[in-house]
C-alpha cells in the first residue's frame, strides 16, 4: 500500500477508534485561569458553553493536510491577481472598493476532508476561536500512538499568543501607522451576549499583557467626534472587528464606518477583505474553468482549484429550476451567510425554504459530507461530523483545528463536541 493511502488509512482508523486523545477539563479549566485574568472565564465557559471543547481530538493523514496546504496557496495566489481583484470588487459595494492597507486579522478556511479527497467549504474573515483554542493547546496531552502534541503546552501557546499580538501590531503598521498601537477595542453587536464572549475576555487580557490598553463594546458604544473615534472620552486606535455587519451597513455601525472611511481607525477584518475572500459567490468564480482561463490564472492553479473546491454556483432565475430538480446534490448557502445561518441541505428543503432561497441571495455548493469521529467511549462510542479549520495570516496558516459536531452545522452546543486539537498522521 502506498505511504499516501497508509496514513489516509490509519487517520481515518485512528478517528474511529481512538478515544484516548483530548484535553481533560480540569486541564481546560486551568488552562483558562491561566489567561483569563481576573474575570472567571473558566466558570463561565462552563456555564454558557459547557460543549466548547471536543472530548477527543481529530487524525488527519500528511497528504490530506497538504492538500489543505497546496488549495489554500492557490487561493491566495489567484486573489492577488489584479484580473481577480478588478472583477470581484468592481460587483461589491463601495465601501468594500476602499482599500485600508491592513491585510485582515483571522481568516479562517473550513474544510471536509473524505479519504481521498479535501473539500474547501467555505472562507471566514472574522473565524473566532483561535484564542480559545490556544488555552486548549495549553492542556493538551501526547497521543499515546503517535508520540507527539500538536502546538501543545505553555511554551507552544505562548508562542502563539505572541504571534496572534503581533498580527495586530503588523496591521496598525500596514495601515501607515508609525506610533506606538495604544488601544484596541474588540467590537461585536451586544457582545456580552455573543456566544463566544469568553473569548473576548481573553483577548482583552492578552492585549493589556502586552501593554496594549483594550475594552469590550458593542459598534453602538461608539461616536464619531472631531475627527476621532471614542469610547466615553477614549480614544481607539483599533477595532478588533467581530460584526457580522461585514460591510458596515446597520445604523449601530455608523460612526465605525466613519472612522473607518476617514482612516481614523484602523478597522481589521475589514469590509475589502471580506469582499475578496468571504463572499461565497467567490466560490462560483473559483470553479468556473472558463472564468479562471479568461482571467489568466495558471493551468496548473486551475487544476488544483477544480480539484479542492466542491462546484458552486450562483443561484439565479435561470437555473433556479435546474436547482430544484437536482436539490438532493446540492447545499444551499446565503452568499453572505455564517454560522449556517439560513443554510440548507437540498435533500431535507422544503419548497416553503426553497421559496424563500428563491427571494435571497444564496450559492449551490455540490455536498461533500463531513468525515467522522467517534466520541465518547469504546463501551459506548457517537459517531459526530467534523470540519478542519486553518486559522491564517497573510496566507501563512497560524493555527489547525477541528470543529467536532451534530446536525446540519457547526453549532459548538453537541455533547462530546466542540473545537479538538488535529493530529497528522
């Protein structure tokens, strides 16, 4: 048996019977008291998301993880053509034509993997978590069979938080910013009651232990005065951008876009980012063979492209009919959608859902189904549905994890469930 098809084998053996491997949570929780600070956070994850961390980790064979690699190069290496650039943003909205400089904080590429073949799902410009998986990195244990931690352990999560610090820095400098970054603000609607406040927590903390000063806020906390953007009578240099108002269109997010357009802030993930990589109708683009032909891209992209992303197409009067004929193989997704947010498989679509796709923006994505992982323990295994998420910076992947679930999506509230630590086999 080839090496290829040996490790493809032994991950997918490893995910179905290995129930060994995972973060204890009382390491967890130590974890967390460690970089929370003064507020519990500990306490309350165990509270308000008590199903946040996976009870086993996720195997993935060396050329599964490389084919991740390899489509993830191609993306950014046809995003930074200038034909790609000029055809995308010539059909987004003003605001995402304005280019601030920064590059983008914590882009995430979801992906299915299968054992002979890796599925991009979808791209993230505001993936949260990674912080959280840091603190999981910090009670992670070795595989028992493989002798190895992936990023595990103080000195590995403290590289990592360091790194994740000076990404910020990086975009308040590529943003043409020669001072010292004196003041975040981490922004989301309502924050206190986002699912993943823990996480804002944290990230407060790790600002402030880099000598960062860094509040919570809600876009409505925030007023446009005098040329500066306020929070009370301070001023933020940065906004850590956790909307999903990724284009700065509610009436809350008014006084950030005015900053924002002023460069009076620098604002990251920003609107031009999200345009470029998250919109789904992106994912049309990237495998359509004659638009990528027509646009220069290499035949040896080309290929790989084809070969990684599921075939997505725009859903429009024309082929709506097409679509609802062949539903069962198909996906449904809103073309600027999150969290599953409205998202529906064609083989459960009603024609009262279908309906209301018809009056929305959505893309069809061909179905790839996520691999599995049995949870729980050999007396009494689960078997739940996984994802792989890369965390990147600048097309350099910072982070691997999996995301361990039940349903039609990621959802972080399954039993056994939640983020897991990757192992490569």
């Amino acid at each position: 048996m080839p090496e290829s098809a040996r490790s493809k084998r032994t991950a997918e053996l490893l995910n179905d019977q290995c129930f060994c491997v995972g973060a204890e949570p009382a390491a967890l929780a130590r974890a967390l008291e460690t970089v929370g600070g003064p507020a519990d956070v500990a306490a309350l994850v165990a509270e308000r998301c008590p199903h946040l961390f996976a009870s086993q980790a996720v195997f993935v064979s060396s050329s599964q993880a490389a084919q991740m690699k390899q489509l993830m190069a191609a993306i950014e290496s046809v995003v930074a053509l200038p034909a790609y650039r000029a055809a995308v943003l010539e059909n987004a909205p003003p605001i995402a034509r304005f280019d601030p400089g920064a590059k983008g904080v914590f882009f995430g590429y979801d992906f299915h993997v299968a054992p002979d073949d890796v599925g991009l799902i979808e791209i993230n410009t505001n993936a949260g978590g990674a912080l959280l998986n840091a603190a999981m990195a910090r009670a992670g244990r070795p595989c028992c069979l493989l002798g190895e931690t992936p990023a595990s352990g103080d000195e590995a999560a403290q590289v990592l938080e360091t790194a994740l610090v000076d990404m910020f820095r990086k975009e308040w400098s590529l943003s043409g910013r020669t001072g010292a970054l004196r003041r975040i603000a981490i922004v989301d609607t309502d924050p206190e009651a986002q699912y993943l406040y823990p996480e804002f927590l944290l990230f407060r903390q790790l600002f402030l232990r880099h000598g960062i000063d860094a509040l919570i806020a809600g876009p409505d906390a925030l007023r446009w005065h005098e040329g500066r953007l306020l929070h009370g009578e301070l001023e933020i240099d940065l906004v850590y951008n956790r909307l999903t108002d990724f284009l700065l269109e509610e009436a809350a997010s008014a006084a950030l876009r005015a900053a924002y357009l002023a460069r009076a802030v620098v604002l990251t993930p920003h609107p031009q980012a999200h345009a470029l990589y998250a919109d789904k109708r992106n994912l049309a683009l990237l495998t359509d063979p004659a638009w990528l032909q027509a646009i220069g891209v290499p035949a040896e992209l080309q290929a790989i492209l084809l070969a990684g992303i599921p075939r997505t197409e725009v859903l429009t009067p024309e082929n709506a009919e097409r679509m609802w004929a062949t539903r069962k193989q198909w996906f449904f997704k809103p073309t600027a959608g999150f969290g599953g947010r409205a998202a529906y498989r064609g083989d459960k679509l009603t024609k009262r859902a279908w309906q209301d796709i018809l009056e929305g923006d959505y893309v069809a994505q061909a179905v790839m189904a996520p691999a599995a992982r049995m949870v729980g323990d050999a007396d009494a295994p689960e078997k739940l549905k996984f994802d792989i998420r890369h965390y990147t910076y600048e097309g350099q992947v910072q982070l691997t994890v999996a995301r361990v679930y039940q349903g039609q999506t990621t959802n972080f509230r399954t039993p056994g469930g939640g983020f897991a630590a990757v192992y490569q086999v």
